[in-house]
C-alpha cells in the first residue's frame, strides 16, 4: 500500500462512489432477487429467487435490446467517423491560440439542457418545420420532409448530442501526440496517410477508446434523444425499465432488467474490444519494435522495418 | 398520544429499516403515517401544525409560502400571481408526469417531502390514503366547495371528499387529418381500421399502458378494467401484430407539437390537449376530434394535501381560492379541461371561450366514459405496452 497522504487524496473520491454508485447498484442487484408483493407493493426480499431474470429475459427484452444496440453501435461509429477528422484538424492543422475557441464552439450545445436541444430537432424536423418549408420552397423535396419519427432522425440527434463527448477525448489525444513525432515519421519518409495510421492514430487509441466508451454508454442508457426523434422506431431498453419502475411498480423485475442491461453492456464492450483486438492483430506484428538482430530477411513484417532501416541509413 | 406511542412500538417491532424501506406493505406505511403525523416529528418539520394529519389546518395565520406539486402546465400563471398578491404565500411549483413518481417521491420521502398539495389522479387515491400519503382536508377551510358541481364530488374513491376535491377532468378521443382520412370516424374501431389503411406509419397513441389497451377493449366491448387473461391476451396478439407496425409515436401530448406541426395523421389523444393543439395549429379546420366510442376513459385529477406539509393553512386558502367560479374559468380556459364547477358551462359560454365542445359533454356520453382501476391487471397491461412497443420499433 501507498502511503498514507497520497491515499488520502482520492478518499472522497472512494466515499462519493460508494455512497451513490456502489450502494445504489448494490441495492438493485439485491431487489432482482426479490418479487413483487401484491398490487400496491413495489418489491419484497423474504423470498430470494432467479424468477424475475427468466420473466425479463422475454422476447420483448431482445427485440427493444436488438433496437437499442443498433442505435448504439451506429451512433458511436457515426460520431467516430465525423469527430475524428474534427479533433485532428483542431489538435494538429489549428493555430494553437485558435484552439481554445474551437473548443468552447464544440461545448455550445452543453450550454443548453439536454431535452430542450433535443425537442429543438424534433421542431426543425417535422413535415411542417421550416426545414421542410424550405427545401420544398426551394425545390429540393417534393413533399413535407418525412424524417421525423424514422432512425435517421434517431441518429442525427444522437450525433448531435454525443458528439463533443468523442471530440475532446479525441482531440487531447492527438494532442499529446505531439508535432515532433510526425516531423520524424515524415523525415523518415512515411506519407501523411502512413503517419497517422502507424504514428499518430495508435498513439491516440487511448484516446479513440475513451471516446468510444463515453458516446456508448450513456447511450445504451438514454432514451430520451431516441423516443423524442423516433418516436415508436426509437424503443429504446431503458424505457422498459423505467416503465417497469414507475407505471408496472415492479421493481423487482425493473431491476433485474437493470442487471441484465449492465451485463449486457458488458459484454457487447467486451465483445466489441476483441472484435478490435483481432483486427489490430497483424498491425501490431508489422509495428512491434525490434530490439537487438534484424529478424531473417524471410520474415514478410520484417520488410517495414528494412524499410526504414534503408532510409534511415 | 397514547394512540401515537402504540403505533412507534409497531413502527420499532418492523426493526431492520430495510422493513420500512419495502415501505408499500400495509404495516409499514401504518408507521410512515404516523412517523408524519406523529407530534414531534410534525414539531420539528411544520412550527403550525397540530397533533394528527386530519387536524393540521384550524383557520389560523396563513404561512407565507406554498409548494404544489402537480403535472407540468397545469394551473393558469395569472391566478397564481393574483394568490401571492392577494393572499400573500409565495407559490413553488414541481411537476411531475405520472402518478407513479408522485407516489415514489412522497413513499421515499415519508411526509417531509416539503410538498403542501399533490394532484393525483382518483384512481389512485385509495392506494395513498391506505398508505398515508395524504392528509385530510378541513372543509370548513374550503367554503368554496359549495361552488362544485355534485356529479364530481363523493367519487367512489373518497366518497365524502375527505381528502380529495376534483381538480379537472377529462376523456380519451382521436383526432385525425380530414384531408387525409376523408370518410368520418366516429368509434375506436374506426380509429383502428384506419390507422390501419389511410394512416398507417403516421398514427400515434398515447404512451399510458391503461388507454393503449383500451383502445382495444373499448372498440370491442370489453371492460378496459378487465383482468381476464384471455381477453388480455387477446389484446396483446391484436396490438402487437396488427396495430403496432403501422405506429409511428407513443405520445401522450400531441396537442403539444404533433397537431401544430401535422406530424400524424391519426392520434390518440385526451381532449384538452387535442383541443390546445387545434387552437395553435396554423389550420385548425384541418383537424377533427372525435370521442372515442361507443366507450371510452374518465379520469379526474384532484386536489389534495400531502401528509406532513408544511404549510396546510395555505394551502387550504389555495384550494379554496381555485374553486372560486371566477378563477375556475381562467382555469378552463387555460388547461381545457372541465374544473367540475357548476354551471361552468353557460359561464364559459358566455365568456366566449373557444371549442368548448371539447371540454363539455352530453350526460349520454359522460354515460359512456368509464373510470380506470390500479388492479391486478396493470402489470400486464404494462406488459402488452411493452411488447406493442417493441413490435413498433422492429
């Protein structure tokens, strides 16, 4: 163990999460065992079982979590493909003296509650907002706009909303990444491309990561952005277990949907991060670093090696 | 006192605060109850308070301030103002969006929510009664009943208003776009039948699991309290597999921006919300609002008192305040929905407020709007409304 004052240093730390995060979760956890006395009660714990796990695991469960997932992984990976161009332009090609602006630029929406910028896109999207007015006036679409109530309008709020959540990780990333790194890859005669796949982007993977987790997540959990745009093609999984909390007063069975959606979650990370593993698998032999003797000149990864070697020399 | 001490000893028998905590057993709210209303702790929380929650308002010094606690956009802004000015409580508001979380907020908080009136729905007052979650109202306080129109006062969930006086009531219809849907619709299997045809993929209903079933139960007779499960069941097979792939939203306020912004074409909806939406919508004549038949919903929200509130003499000087008839007409006009005073509707008549046929109703079809039950039956009812919405989104 350290010593004591370092240690003290994260004590409220320790003790704000076990007060409001593991003993919540604790109490959930405990609750899924229990069941639901009679029509006024919410839950009871004198008779512990796996009932409830069974009764949640419905077909309802998987076709909502079916929905949900999909809106999660297409939501990450839009933010991902739009966010990550933005951070590296703003880390790397911005005048640092701009930065703090672009910054704050990226944090406007934050400014404004949650809800209400939502509601705002469900205003500017409707067959009879004046996007619609507009593209019609200008010919552009023929009828009202019909997006509204459909998974693009979905996705356009979820980039929306999550998207300064994967910027800033991102963009602190290939910041520290630093300009003399890229000078040297470029010296060594790597294209701009090669340098941001070999250099700059594997250096940033904590930070992609980060990312990645902080617009999944909470979006695996948020229903508001996806029933407020979708409407009914915006079920979302946690709506099932707040309707099980509050209209059903079942918080037995809500909660161990709750457990089930952490698990779940869980695993589709865990799954996810394999998947990405496995891809980065030969990447990462061609990039090890080789300390001591060249490898055989028969050796196919070898080849960037010799390559850099022969330009270096 | 004794009576008091009685009640502590049960209240320390249930031991473990785990007990109390799994609070909706009938034993533990006979303690919560009187943890509220017990006399030192209504001491310590409420200076003016008297020794029961039936005795907490004598007519004495009105406090200066109130807190209510009701659904969102309920009262009209003008008559809160003229009650600080005239009366003198400064007014907090907090709203929330069902029943379900009024009653979880005020069982967590077992009587020191804060809150002075609540505003539940009458269906669920028994279940707070029983559990001590509200206290009773000194009627001498409120002479202003005298103005309530008798068909909404004594409902049979507090037959002799102890705790309860009707705040507004409302029914569950359909509104529908006639350029759309050019035949008329009068019942809620026509309201199936073309959301179905003309307004498949632009219907929407309301996100409630009670009046999504209904519209099932009700278009074929059925009482939409039933807990049968083969009628429930047949519900379910036909929401999930006929209606639900032609929703498009589960929205409980289309008046809000659906009808404005003619995002549907078809939509469940309650009739003072449908009426707001005709009255904003850039073409109201485009809109037609139809009461659900041959049966539909009743639901009456009421005014009540919160056990252990801190300011009971105010709030009972609200109370009686709104039912004034003067302030009960700036309240129709500002909610749309019937306040429950007598003659309200020549008066609103007379004052020319607009589409009122949407706010008044023959004694045939009151005849035809049935109450809702908290039974046994809502956990499967929650059930249907999860799985019609997860069709939906498929």
């Amino acid at each position: 163990m350290r010593r004591s004052p370092g240690f003290a240093l994260a004590i409220p730390a320790w003790v704000w999460l076990a007060l409001f995060f593991v003993a919540p979760v604790g109490m959930v956890v405990w609750f899924s065992f229990g069941y639901k006395p009679g029509i006024f009660g919410t839950h009871a714990n004198d008779v512990l079982s796996l009932d409830r796990y069974a009764e949640a695991l419905s077909p309802t469960f998987f076709s909502t979590f079916q929905n949900t997932l999909w809106v999660g992984i297409a939501g990450t990976t839009l933010c991902l493909l739009i966010g990550m161009p933005v951070a590296y332009w703003m880390a790397v090609k911005v005048r640092p003296e701009r930065r703090g602006i672009l910054i704050a630029l990226v944090l406007v929406p934050f400014w404004t509650n949650f809800l209400v910028r939502t509601i705002g896109w469900q205003v500017l999207l409707a067959p009879e907002g004046w996007v619609s007015t507009l593209l019609q006036a200008v010919g552009v679409t023929q009828g009202p706009l019909e997006i509204l109530y459909t998974r693009t309008a979905v996705l356009i709020g979820v980039v929306y909303n999550y998207l300064p959540l994967m910027i800033l990780p991102l963009f602190v990333a290939f910041d520290r990444v630093g300009g003399p790194l890229r000078e040297a890859s470029k010296d060594l005669g790597a294209g701009r491309w090669t340098t941001f796949f070999r250099v700059t982007l594997p250096l940033a993977g904590p930070g992609v990561v980060a990312g990645v987790l902080l617009v999944f997540i909470p979006l695996m959990g948020d229903y508001i952005t996806a029933t407020v745009l979708g409407g009914a093609k915006g079920n979302m999984v946690g709506q099932l277990v707040a309707s099980q909390f509050q209209a059903a007063q079942n918080w037995a069975l809500g909660s161990a949907m709750a457990v089930l959606l952490i698990l779940v979650i869980t695993a589709t990370i865990a799954v996810g991060a394999a998947i990405v593993w496995l891809i980065l698998l030969p990447i990462r032999r061609r990039n090890r670093l080789v300390l001591g003797d060249a490898p055989p000149p028969s050796d196919p990864p070898a080849a960037a090696e010799r390559e850099l070697q022969g330009v270096g020399a | 006192m004794s009576e008091s001490r009685t009640h502590v000893r049960i209240l320390a028998s249930d031991g473990a605060a785990r007990v109390i905590r799994s609070e909706l057993t009938r034993r533990g709210f006979l303690g919560l109850a009187v943890a509220a209303g017990g006399a030192a702790v209504l001491a310590a929380c409420s200076p003016g308070g008297g020794a029961s929650p039936g005795a907490q308002a004598t007519g004495g010094a009105v406090e200066d301030s109130l807190t209510i606690y009701t659904w969102g956009d309920y009262d009209a802004p003008e008559l809160l103002e003229e009650f600080t000015s005239s009366v003198g409580p400064t007014i907090t508001l907090d709203s929330f969006s069902s029943n379900e979380e009024l009653i979880s907020k005020l069982v967590a908080a077992k009587g020191t929510s804060g809150y002075d009136i609540v505003v539940p729905t009458g269906v669920f007052i028994p279940q707070m009664i029983e559990n001590g979650l509200l206290s009773k109202l000194n009627l001498d306080l409120i002479p202003n009943i005298e103005h309530m129109d008798d068909a909404y006062l004594g409902r049979a969930w507090d037959p002799s208003n102890e705790y309860s006086i009707c705040k507004a009531w409302g029914t569950t219809g359909f509104v529908y776009d006639k350029t759309v849907i050019t035949r008329e619709l009068t019942t809620w299997a026509d309201f199936l039948d073309a959301a179905q045809n003309e307004a498949s993929g632009k219907t929407s209903v309301l996100d409630d699991p009670g009046d999504l079933t209904g519209i099932y139960f009700w278009a074929n007779g059925i009482d939409w309290n039933t807990d049968d499960e083969a009628e429930l069941a047949a519900c379910e097979e036909y929401l999930v597999t006929s209606l639900a792939p032609h929703l498009s939203a589960f929205d409980s306020y289309p008046g809000g921006s659906a009808i404005p912004q003619g995002t549907q074409v078809l939509m469940q909806s309650w009739n003072g919300d449908a009426r707001l939406g005709i009255l904003e919508s850039p073409d109201p004549d485009r809109w037609q609002w139809v009461l659900g038949g041959p049966d539909t919903e009743i639901w009456m929200d009421n005014w009540a008192i919160a056990a252990g509130a801190p300011h009971p003499e105010a709030a009972h000087a609200f109370i009686n305040f709104i039912l004034a008839p003067e302030n009960a007409l700036v309240e129709l006009d500002y909610i749309g929905y019937h306040t429950g005073a007598k003659d309200i509707e020549q008066a609103a008549a007379d004052e020319g407020l607009p589409m009122l046929d949407f706010v008044f109703f023959t004694p045939e079809q009151v005849e035809t709007m049935h109450e809702g039950e908290v039974n046994e039956a809502q956990e499967r009812r929650v059930e249907i409304w999860n799985a019609t919405k997860a069709a939906a989104g498929a």
